[in-house]
C-alpha cells in the first residue's frame, strides 16, 4: 500500500485508537473555565509522548491559556515558545475561502457559477461548465490532487522528492495543470474529496475578479481585516520571526526525521503556504465566526457542510466552504487543520468563538506503516486528551465519544 493509501486510512484508525484508550472524561471544573494545571500536564504528555515540540494557545472567553513544550530545536535543545510563528498548512483555505466569500458579497462571483466562466483557459471545456466555484471551496469538485505529480518519490515512499524540490519554484498554473491531468476523483458535486488543486484554482479566480495577487488580497482584506500582527504569505523559503524547526519522518521512511522548515512555499500557494501564530488563529476564528469578516448569509453559506469521509466510509469531519465542523464530546466545533512538511496545526472554536483551542505540533507522519496500515501512535493518544481537555474545559460531556487529533490528509500526503 502506498503512502498516500496508508494516509486515508489513518483518517479512521485516529479515533479508534483514542476509544480503544478508554473513554475521555472532561478535566476537574475550574472555576475560570480553563484548567491551567491540568492543561500543562496533557501538553507535556505530549512532548513526553514523543512529539519533538508542541505550542497552545486556549480561551474561555476572556480568559487565555498559553502552553509549549519541547524543543524547537532537537540537536541544541532550543524550546519551544507559545508565541511562535509556524506554517500552518491548509488552515489558508479558510482564509482564502474569506476572500472568495468577500468577492461574492461584493457581486463579482456566483458560488454556482461554473468555474470556466471566470478561468476559461484553465478548466476549459465540459469539466468548467460542470464544476462551480462552491464545489472548489467544499472540494466536491473530483478535481485529483497535484502533489504525486510534484513529489513522485512519495509513492515510493521515499523523501527524495521533497530534499530535490526544496528551494523549487512553481507557478500555480503548473499545479493546476497536474491536477487536472491526474485522474477525477469523482463526477462534480457527487462528494468530498479533498484535493489542494481546488484552493490553487481558487487563489487564481481572486486573482482574476480582483486584478491583484492573490496573496496579497489575502493579507489585506482578511488578516488586516481580522486584525492580525503575524500572519503572512511568505515570499522566501525562510520564515521571519521566531519559529521551531519542522521536521518530517514520512511514516520512518525519513529516518532521522529531517527539518523542512526552509522551504519553498510557491508548492502549495493559496491551498496551505501561510504562517501564523496560535493568537493569530484564534482572533481569526473567533471575528470569522462572529460575522466580523463576512456577512451572516456567507457565513451560512460556508457552513453548509457535505461529510468527509475516508474510503471505508468513516466521517473524517463535516466539510464547508474552507471550515469543516468536527463533534467533540462537550459539542460541536468550527475550524480546520493544516498539515506541511515538518508542521502539523490544528484550530478549533465554538460556534459563537467563546471556547477555543489552537496547536501546532513540529514533527510530522511520526506513526509507522505495518500491514499496509498506519499504527496509532502514543503521541496520537496524548494529543487527543489534550484536545478534548483544552476544547471542553470543565464543559458537561454530550456523549463519550474517540476524537481524531487532526485528519492528516490536509495538504501532504
């Protein structure tokens, strides 16, 4: 079984290793909301665990809790800091999913409109006039990814892709063309299956209706807007300001896992090259979720949800317009992951933005293939309880239920 196949399947085995743990029980009540003891000692479990370095940042209203622990850097020992900045992956298309839903407010796209109207030259032919601009951003458009084509070792699997491209350039057409050439996924608008081309194209259509660079619109109109200090596109391999090292283990094909923290970051553009910090994302959510970036009617739009679900059926989460919700069991939460190279992210809010909880996480595909299957590892079963601790707080239990740290399919394979 190939990486990519091992990856699916691990979107399934995530939350039956945390049931076969035994069921999660809420923290002790606090009086503020958040067990800030208690949430230290579930962070370093998970450093204890094995993850090299994890970062955190939770809020109960008001209140805020800020945690790390472990290393930022593995060969001097470097700690890792809460305010860090880190590549947050895929967490970009729901800030790109914004833009997209500010140009509909605005009038210059139709969320049904096909998608050949606005990139003819791009998606021509019966593919634009079938797939519309909603099923790029909720990724029922059976368009195939573009990431086989731009790291082949990785059907190896090996890391030999990922060391040669290191500091490669690509133009978002070059994705789009290798993602249109791989083979469909499904008939447009027939399901979820979650495609980075989409978001490439999507960056290219604000592109086209906006006359800027879709990067730059990003950061004017969304982050400035949400009142963002450090979160950005980056232009360069190298991220400004402080940050972990990233390292990548590919499943132990990449033995010792190596640092991608400089990167290029043209190989995934508009579908997961921002660079955020846990406060950044955590503003973000809460002013997206409050109305404060679009309007109530977009807001529904986005989160009109379709289910994710893996190849055997099992939900991975239920899928919007760039947000997917996910059911933890103190309730229902809005948000998304990313996952790059070396860095793993995850966000999670309430629907009013009260209750929210954003980590990130500086080792990547640290579990191992045996059987054609991914094993649940011991870093799987901490972060799990750190999540539903952080998350639901001293919050009643709606039901006992096994909660998936994050679906590891976000952005690489």
């Amino acid at each position: 079984m190939t990486v990519r196949r091992a990856t699916a399947r691990w979107a399934a085995l995530g939350a039956a290793a945390v049931l076969a743990a035994g069921t999660l029980q809420a923290p002790a009540a606090a009086e503020t909301g958040i067990d800030r003891d208690g949430l230290d000692a579930a962070l370093g479990g998970v450093h204890e665990a094995g993850m090299y370095g994890v970062f955190s940042q939770v809020r109960d209203g008001r209140e805020v809790w800020r945690g790390a622990a472990g290393d930022a850097d593995v060969r001097t020992g470097r700690p890792v800091r809460p305010h860090m900045r880190h590549r947050v992956g895929s967490i970009t298309k729901t800030f790109v999913a914004t833009a997209v839903l500010q140009q509909v407010e605005a009038g210059r796209v139709e969320l049904d409109a096909p998608v050949g109207r606005y990139l003819p030259e791009l998606v021509p032919g019966e593919r634009g006039e079938r797939v519309t601009v909603r099923m790029l951003l909720n990724h029922t458009s059976g368009i195939g990814d573009y990431l086989p084509a731009a790291f082949p070792s990785l059907l190896e699997p090996s890391g030999k892709s990922l060391d040669e491209h290191r500091f490669r350039e690509l133009p978002p057409e070059r994705l789009v063309e290798w993602g249109l050439a791989a083979p469909a996924t499904n008939e447009p608008g027939e399901r979820v299956s979650y495609s980075n081309t989409n978001y490439i194209l999507a960056g290219l259509l604000l592109e086209r209706v906006t006359g800027d660079d879709a990067a730059r619109y990003v950061e004017r109109h969304v982050v400035r807007k949400a009142g963002l200090r450090h979160t950005y596109f980056p232009e360069r391999p190298r991220i400004r300001g402080p940050h972990p090292k990233m390292y990548a283990s590919m499943f132990g094909y990449i033995d010792p896992p190596r640092d991608y923290s400089v990167y290029d970051p043209s190989w995934v553009w508009t579908a997961g090259a921002l660079v955020s910090t846990m406060d950044d994302l955590n503003s973000f959510y809460r002013k997206l979720l409050g109305g404060e970036l679009i309007g109530e009617k977009a807001l529904a739009e986005m989160k009109r949800t379709r289910p994710w679900t893996d190849a055997n059926g099992n939900l991975i989460a239920n899928y919007g317009l760039g947000l997917y919700s996910m059911d933890l069991p103190c309730g229902t939460f809005w948000g998304h992951d990313g996952l790059v190279w070396g860095a793993g992210t995850q966000s999670l809010s309430t629907a009013d933005g009260t209750r929210q909880v954003s980590y990130a996480m500086n080792l990547t595909k640290y579990q191992r293939i045996e059987n054609g299957a991914v094993v649940p590892h011991p870093i799987d079963y901490a972060l799990s309880r750190f999540l539903v601790g952080a998350a639901c707080g001293d919050a009643p239990m709606a039901k006992s239920s096994g909660v998936r740290p994050m679906p590891l399919q976000s952005v690489a394979p």
